[in-house]
C-alpha cells in the first residue's frame, strides 16, 4: 500500500506544475531548462561508482536524460499555452502508448483492451477541444501535450529499467543535468531565462515540489508498483491539474469537455489496469537496451 500511496503523491504533485509555470511567466523551454537545472542540484551526494556498472541500468539512464528533455519542453509549452486541462489530458496518451507498444518494447502478449482504447481516447479528446461556447480550442495545445506524450512513455519505461541499479533520488538527479545541456544545445540562448528576477524563483519552486519531491516519490513508489497499477495511478495527475485550472485559473471545460475529460480518463484507467497474461517464454540474445 505505502508503494502505491507514493506513485499517487507523485503523480498528484505533477498536476501542480501550472501553479508555479504560470505565475513565472517564461517560455516553455525555458522552464523547463530551469526546472531540470534545480532537479540536478542532489547530483553530487546521489553518485554512486557501483551503480554505473549495470550497463543496461547506467543506458536507461542515458535515454531517460534525452526523452525527458523533449518531454518537459512540449510538456510545459503545452501548459503554459493553456487550457491545462487540455495540455494535461493529451499529454496523458502515454500509458495508452505504452500499452501498445508492450508487445514489442515489453515483450508482452497484445493487449485488446489497448487496441479498443485508442479509438476511444481520440473521440474523447476531440470532445475535450471544444470549448465552452462552441468554438474549437487551440489545436496547438493538443499537438505539444500529444507530442509530449511519446517521450513521458519512454521516461516510464527508463525509469523502471534504471531502478535496477540507481535510487529514486539519483535517477532523477543524475538524468537532469544531461537533459538540460540537450536543451541548452537544441535551443541556445532561448532556454536560458532573460533576467534573474523572481519568475526564476517561481520555476524553482515548482523543481523543488513537482519535480524533485514528486519525481522520486514516484520513482520510488513504481519499484513495487507493477507496471499496470503504476500507469492507473498517473491519471491523478490530470484529475488534479483539471482541478486547479478550474479552481485556480478559472477555465471551465463545458459539457462536452467534461464528458471528453471523463472518456480520456475512464479510457486510459482501463487500459492500464488490464490483467496482463505473461507471455511464452522464449530464448532472447543478451542485450545492454533499456527494458
């Protein structure tokens, strides 16, 4: 219970974020240039010689540190492009991506209720773009939060390979300074911010918060979550990032956006929680990949 009240914390504390990224005001890149500069801040306590010597840990590591720098630049565009609810929702196609994707990542046995969801996860995001007054959100929303969405999979799976050597705390720490120099080399001058005044400080509280508190809670909690339960107990993030737009930004969904939030929801948690049959065991060449 303790493993899965922790995933949940996390997972909560993610659906903070527009609290903090809104306030500040900066680009998405550069929050999320930030944010990864504070997550890095424990490196060098967490450094650990013997964990690097699992080279299929020490890879997954590696991947975590590229695909979260892409997902925390479309992730935070997203957000701070607004509404949250929509950047939020879309970004949460992944567990459904990693339910499809698990015969060929995960090796395991196809998954029917993946294959039924996909249909339904589009209809409900399609409902989720109309606004209140009829007219069709920003699609650039979607499109960032969607995008985002491939490389949070990937950040799961990573996590979950990396946990094999390195801590909670070190996965997080460790992965974020090679994150933030990716970004630094993608995007140049435009991810540092344009002035040290107090939007950095709201940047970094939310590091604090939503990414170091959160991200290991939930690293830590997924060590004794099975992989289903984990991508369930995710949606909280969006349950209460959908809170907070509402209650705090005022940004209502409508009746349409409410019936489309609940089917993305509904959808993605019954997916998830699937029974997955192991699958026929088969005799596989020794690999240093990451899952």
């Amino acid at each position: 219970m303790k493993s899965f009240l922790m995933v949940a914390a996390g997972a909560a504390l993610w659906g903070c974020w527009s609290l903090f990224l809104r306030p500040a005001g900066l680009s998405g890149t550069q929050s999320a240039f930030l944010s990864l500069v504070i997550m890095s801040l424990p490196a060098p306590f967490v450094l650990s010689p013997g964990a690097w010597r699992d080279r299929r840990a020490t890879l997954a590591l590696g991947v975590l540190a590229l695909c979260d720098a892409a997902n925390a630049a479309l992730f935070f565009a997203a957000v701070q492009r607004g509404p949250v609810a929509v950047a939020v929702l879309t970004h949460y196609l992944a567990p459904l991506l990693i339910a499809l994707a698990a015969p060929w990542v995960l090796r395991e046995r196809r998954s029917p209720r993946a294959l039924l969801g996909a249909p339904l996860t589009l209809l409900g995001l399609a409902l989720l773009l109309g606004t209140p007054r009829g007219g069709l959100a920003d699609p650039r929303t979607a499109l960032l939060g969607g995008a985002s969405a491939l490389f949070f999979a990937a950040n799961v799976l990573s996590i979950k390979e990396a946990s094999r050597a390195f801590s909670p705390l070190a996965i997080n720490s460790l992965h974020a300074p090679l994150s933030a120099l990716v970004l630094l080399l993608v995007f140049g001058r435009e991810a540092l911010p344009p002035a040290l005044d107090v939007r950095l400080l709201w940047v970094g509280g939310g590091g604090l918060l939503c990414g170091i508190v959160g991200n290991s809670l939930f690293s830590a909690g997924l060590k004794g979550v099975p992989a289903a339960a984990g991508s369930a107990l995710t949606y909280l993030e969006p349950l209460t990032a959908a809170l907070v737009g509402w209650g705090v930004f005022a940004e209502p969904l409508g009746p349409s956006g409410l019936v489309g939030g609940l089917i993305v929801l509904g959808t993605g948690v019954w997916v998830a929680r699937a029974p997955r049959a192991p699958a026929p065991s088969v005799e596989v060449a020794p690999s240093v990949g990451c899952t």
